[in-house]
C-alpha cells in the first residue's frame, strides 16, 4: 500500500476517490443510514480503513451522538483524515495499524469501504473475523469494494469500464486505463460470490448487496 505513503496521491486522495468511484459521496451517506438501523444516537462505530477521513466527516457530520473510531495502517492517511475532520476531530480517535490496532469493543456497528479489495483472501477472512469479534451481537456492519467476477475476459471488460468512467470525470485518459490495468494485475480482487462466503465464514448473516457501482459492490450485514 505504498500508494498511501506518496504525498501527491495523499493530498489528491479525495478528488481522486470521487472520480474513480461512481456515487462516492452518496455510498458514504448510505452507509450511514444502513449503520443507523443498528445504532443508537450515543452509539459507538468502528470505522476500518479510516484513512483520508471521507466516511468519519460524513457520519460524525449526520449523526453528532455517534462516537467513531477509525483504523488504518497509513500514519499520512490518517494525519488527512485529522485534517479533514477538522472540529470534528474531538469526536474521533484514531488507531495506526490494522484491525488488531482497533479497541475491543463493543461497538454497535462498523465500516470497511474501498478497503478489503488490498487484502489476500487469508487477510480478508482475518479481518472480517476480527470486525465481527468488536461488534454486539447483531451489529450493523457495511463494507464495500472492488469485487468482480473471476473469468479475465469479463474482469478485464469491467475495469476498462471504471477507466472510461474515471476519464469521463476528468482523469487523464492514460493515466486511468494504466491504473486499470495496475489494479487487474495487482489487487486480490474476488467475485462477489466469494466475497459474501468470506462474510459468512466470519460469522455474518443477513448479508444483502445495497450498491453496484460498475466493478464496485457494496454489502450491508449484521454480526
């Protein structure tokens, strides 16, 4: 994740995020409202991969009870979600490293957003084990990220669709067909299919896709 050390892709992170990812901001706000079927105005949320602070602005921002606290194995990422916080700092604690560098718990629900695509399946399985061991029992959690069919053709085809998708939001044509290209050859990225297998061997349930976002899926679930 060298990417998240390079203070060029840190200080674009957001503008960046928002162009690749079709409905950024309103995935964050619907994550929000999934999180809130199971949380209390004074409850507690883990956020994992917290880094840039999109999500933690977002729902401190809708819900000022809430308490957050956000993991992420980036020490600059996290300096730019203390950033983007700003005020709203106070209200959130922030842990360097990963899901073991996170409290115990409980917490009435958590987040995993355009995070778990980074990881092997061994490490994915881990840190969804270890998100369900901090929640109550049934806590809400939400995750969301790249997760597409397996077969290269089909793979291929919707990669070079978030290309074309980035470049009509502004990127530059080379650069987002060579990012495409970069993620098809170096993410784990699984089918939707083995994604949801992996919620389940960690002990989800209730596990119902709420977005699509071309290569993109998102997952709300209960612990």
């Amino acid at each position: 994740m060298s990417h998240f050390s390079d203070p060029k892709a840190i200080a674009n992170y957001a503008e960046n995020a928002i162009r690749r990812v079709p409905g950024l901001n309103d995935l964050h706000r619907m994550s929000a409202l999934l999180l809130a079927e199971r949380t209390p105005p004074d409850g507690r949320v883990l956020v994992v991969g917290a880094g840039g602070g999109m999500e933690l602005k977002l729902f401190a921002q809708s819900f000022p009870g809430w308490r957050l606290d956000g993991v992420d194995p980036s020490l600059e990422m996290l300096g730019l979600a203390k950033t983007a916080l700003g005020p709203l700092a106070s209200r959130v604690q922030l842990h360097h490293g990963y899901i073991e560098a996170a409290p115990e718990g409980p917490f009435d629900s958590a987040s995993c957003l355009l995070t778990l695509h980074f990881t092997t399946e061994a490490e994915r399985t881990r840190t969804l084990r270890e998100v369900h061991a901090r929640l109550k029992p049934g806590g809400g959690f939400v995750a969301m990220h790249y997760s597409i069919p397996q077969d290269r053709a089909e793979r291929d085809l919707w990669l070079s669709r978030c290309a074309e998708f980035a470049i009509s939001s502004g990127v530059d044509p080379e650069q987002a067909r060579t990012s495409a290209a970069a993620i098809g050859q170096q993410l784990p990225i699984l089918a939707p299919d083995q994604d949801e297998e992996l919620m389940r061997k960690a002990g989800f349930s209730d596990i119902s896709i709420f977005y699509v976002g071309l290569a993109f899926r998102g997952w709300v679930a209960h612990a």
